[in-house]
C-alpha cells in the first residue's frame, strides 16, 4: 500500500465511511439514505468556506471580464503590460483567481473519498476500516424511505441526479457565450454549451449503472450547491 493511499484512507476515507455508520445507527428506522444525505449536508458545510470563497471568486471574475477583455485588446502586442494591468485590475477589486483555484483543489479528495465510501466502502465487510468504538454491522440496510435499494441501479435516482446537476449548471451559467470570432471564444462556447448538457447525460448514464447510493449523494450534493449558488448571486443583485 503506498504513502498516498495509506494518508488517503486514514483522514478521508475511514473517518467519512465511520462517521457514515454511525449516523445511520441514529437516524429513524436506521435508514441509510437519510445518513447519506446527512453526511453529504455536513461534508458540504465543512467545505462551505472553501466552496464559498471559489463562487465568489468566480462572479468577481465574471463581473470583471468587459474590463479583462479591453485590457487584452489594448495590448494585444504587449503580453507583459497585458498580465501586468490585469494582475492590476485583480488587486484594485480584492480577487485572487489563485487562491480561488487552490479551494477547488482542497474539496476534490474530500469528494472522491465520499464517492469512494458510497460506491463500494458502504457494504464491505473488512474489519481493519472500522473504529473500535464503532460496531461492524453484520449487514445494512439498503432501503431509503423503505422502497428504493441503494445498492442497486435506480432509474429514478440516476435521473434526479442528471436533472439536478443540469439545474445547477444552469444556474452557475445562465447564459451562454455568444459565438465568438476567434478559436478561443468558440472553445469556451462549446466548453460551456457540454458543461450544461452533456455532463448532466454523463452523471445519468454513470448513475444507472452504479449503486444508487451514488446517484442519492450526487442529487443531494447538487441541490446544496443549486442553494449555495441561488443565495450567493441574490445576495449579488442585493448589494448592487
């Protein structure tokens, strides 16, 4: 086993699927649909300032992009005063596009080792993954709300998962790049255009092939962050 695995599995993965056992040992009829969304709300919110700070970012960027692109066409011969006026522009409005980046490099283990736990860490039975204060269960439950099985496939689950993730691309870009003249603007349009309907296709299709356990983690990570984004840019229109 190596370094990285060995890090990996002891402050992600044993610490998120425990703590996932343990919230279903409480919560009503021991369901562990409930403790799936549970766990995702908490792991969400842990994340929030992180995920906060990137949304943020992202709207400063968006807002500062007509500025962005006259600095770009001014100097479109000079690349060094281009970066220098932009970086300019950056520290005038208070936006760290870096610092933003590094956020999003912070969730992403913490969100491979919950589709870790989901995917396959939910119904194993090795012994050396529990606390000693946790007891191995001898089997669990796959049942949400008494009807759906999370450990296999669901079609309703997989589409609420696609359409939930559609949803909150399309609140992140509401409206799409216009098409542009150069490669570039063509690039980001097309980039913008699979982002909202294709990935959505993509979580659906994997879905349905997964143990929907996955796809309830997706629907319910998604509208967290459909919320996060609704709040951020209301607050946005507010202060204008």
């Amino acid at each position: 086993m190596s370094v990285f695995f060995s890090i990996y599995q002891e402050i992600l993965y044993r610490p998120l699927l425990n703590a996932l056992i343990l919230l279903t040992e409480f919560v009503p009829g021991h369901d562990v649909g409930l403790a799936i969304i549970l766990l995702t709300i908490f792991v969400r919110l842990l994340l929030f300032p992180f995920t906060h700070h990137s949304l943020l970012t992202q709207r400063k960027l968006k807002e500062l992009e007509p500025q962005i692109n006259q600095i770009r066409f001014q100097n479109k011969d000079k690349l060094e005063l281009q970066s220098k006026k932009i970086m300019e522009l950056y520290e005038a409005h208070g936006v760290r596009p870096l610092f933003g980046c590094l956020t999003l490099f912070v969730q992403l283990p913490v969100l491979i080792a919950l589709y870790h736990v989901f995917w396959k860490g939910l119904w194993s039975k090795e012994s050396g993954l529990y606390y000693s204060f946790i007891s191995i269960p001898e089997s669990i439950q796959p049942n949400f709300l008494g009807v759906l099985n999370l450990a296999d496939p669901s079609l309703l689950l997989a589409f609420l998962a696609g359409l939930s993730q559609f949803f909150q691309m399309k609140l992140a870009t509401p409206t799409l790049p216009p098409k542009g003249a150069s490669f570039k603007e063509e690039m980001n349009r097309a980039f913008a255009i699979q982002s909202l309907y294709i990935f959505p296709f993509l979580i659906f299709f994997i879905s349905f092939r997964l143990p929907s356990a996955l796809a309830l983690y997706w629907t319910a990570s998604n509208i967290f962050a459909t919320l996060h984004e609704a709040l951020v840019r209301t607050r946005a229109r507010a202060s204008v």
